[in-house]
C-alpha cells in the first residue's frame, strides 16, 4: 500500500470514529506502531488532525480561528521563516495564537525542547520523537486554548529558552506590543524574561495596529517577522528601533530580508 493510500485510509477511519489509538490503527492497516507515528505527525504537521496520547484526534476548529482567517497563507508563510530560525537541539517557548501553532507544525521532526502554555501546540507536538515537550499548567483561555495565570508564572521562573516564538494581537514602533485579551499580559511577560530572544510572529495586519491590553516595548523585541504586505514605513521604523525584519512571501518556501 502507498503511504498516501494509508494516510487516506487513516483520515477516513478518524472521521467515521473521531478518535483511534496508535495500536488499533496499526492492527487495522496492517503496519508498525512507529508507522502510524510517522503518518500522524505528518498529517498533524498539514493540520487536518491533532495528535493525542498514544493516538489521534479529527481535527475541530474554534469558531473564529482558521475556520474563516483570510491571513492563513500570510501566516503559513510566516511560520516556514521563523522555523528556519529554529536550530536544532534548541530550547524555545511557543506562545498562543494561530500563527505561533502554524510554527509548531512546522517543527514536529525537528529535535527540540518546547516551552508552551498553548494546548493547540501541544497537540500538534504530543509523541514527536525529537521533541521534549514541557507544558506550563494553568487556567485554560477557552477561545485561544492558552494556559494563564500564577501557575505559568511560577513554572516559568524555573525555566529558560534560547528564544520565544510569540504571536501577538498588535504590534507598533509606537506603542509597542499589544494584546486583546488582557489575562494574557503577565503570562507572555513571563514567557519573555524566560527567554533571551524574543522573535514575534505577526501578519501585516497587525503592523501598526492597536489593542487595550500593552504587553510589553519594542525594546524586548529581537526579530520580527511578517509578510511581503508590511507597510513600508512602520517596517522602517521597527528596523530604526534595532528590531531585525523578516518579509515572509505567500509562495511559503522562500523569505526576503530587511
């Protein structure tokens, strides 16, 4: 059997049951264990389904999320730049946001340490073979899946990262980092001070933007990056800022930088 005729049997199997385990799907496909492993980190990578303990899961979408995002291919080409910024043996923290979990799937066979408090990452993360994968714990935001409160903020203190992957609500050379949700703040403050680089994870929409909720200056920034639809002029006055700028281009394989 070609492993796409697997892959199209193992969806078809998901959808008429939801959920399966590792086990049941080898026996019924007649294959290895570490062969369903390897086909469900591919089509948790490509988003159609989410990886489980020990299984798999159809993949459901929030309501407001991807379902109808019309920024999906500027934040996919966004997510293939900052993961060629990602080394392996690494140790990185991967905030909330559509555009950091379009990250984690790019990096499910990369060998790393991930920090997250965000459950979609760790669905799309779950069993990879190369990862380490360390959860923060705490109340669950249920429209952005993210874990909040003193339970990260305490985990954080203990932990360190060589750079955080963040997606943020805002962003301006002005006004610095801004969020919708204003629970959110102290735990990506947190994320921050654990991590000795900080890369945002932003499409251009977003570029000069502005929400309630301030997180932190653009003096904490190291790197952003976008896509080719950035205005010219707030680009240029992040880069006047120190900050390094990253033009992701919708064809997804190739990135210009400024």
């Amino acid at each position: 059997m070609l492993s796409s005729e697997r892959r199209a049997q193992l969806l078809a199997r998901l959808d008429e049951e939801g959920r399966a385990t590792v086990d049941a799907l080898a026996r019924d496909l007649s294959v290895t264990p570490s062969t369903i492993r390897r086909d469900l980190a591919r089509l948790a990578g490509d988003g159609v389904l989410v990886r489980t303990y020990g299984g798999a899961v159809v993949r459901t979408v929030a309501p407001g999320r991807e379902a109808v995002d019309p920024q999906l291919a500027a934040k996919r080409a966004i997510s293939v730049a900052a993961a060629a910024l990602v080394e392996d043996g690494q140790t990185i923290a991967i905030s909330s946001g559509t555009t950091a979990l379009e990250l984690a799937r790019r990096l499910v066979d990369r060998q790393l340490t991930v920090i997250t408090n965000a459950l979609d990452v760790v669905g799309v993360l779950l069993d990879q073979p190369g990862i380490e994968l360390v959860v923060l714990g705490g109340v669950v935001r249920p429209s952005m899946h993210s874990m909040l409160g003193h339970l990260p903020e305490l985990a954080l203190h203990e932990l360190r990262a060589d750079a955080l992957f963040m997606g943020i609500g805002a962003l301006s050379a002005e006004h610095g980092l801004m969020n919708d949700a204003i629970p959110e703040i102290l735990t990506d403050r947190a994320l921050r001070r654990a991590a000795r680089a900080c890369i945002v994870l932003a499409d251009s929409t977003k570029l000069g933007s502005l929400a309630p909720a301030y997180v932190f200056g653009i003096d904490e920034v190291d790197t952003l990056v976008t896509d080719a639809d950035a205005d010219p002029q707030e680009v240029a006055a992040l880069e006047a800022q120190g900050v390094r700028v990253i033009l992701a281009t919708s064809q997804e394989r190739s990135i210009a930088t400024t």
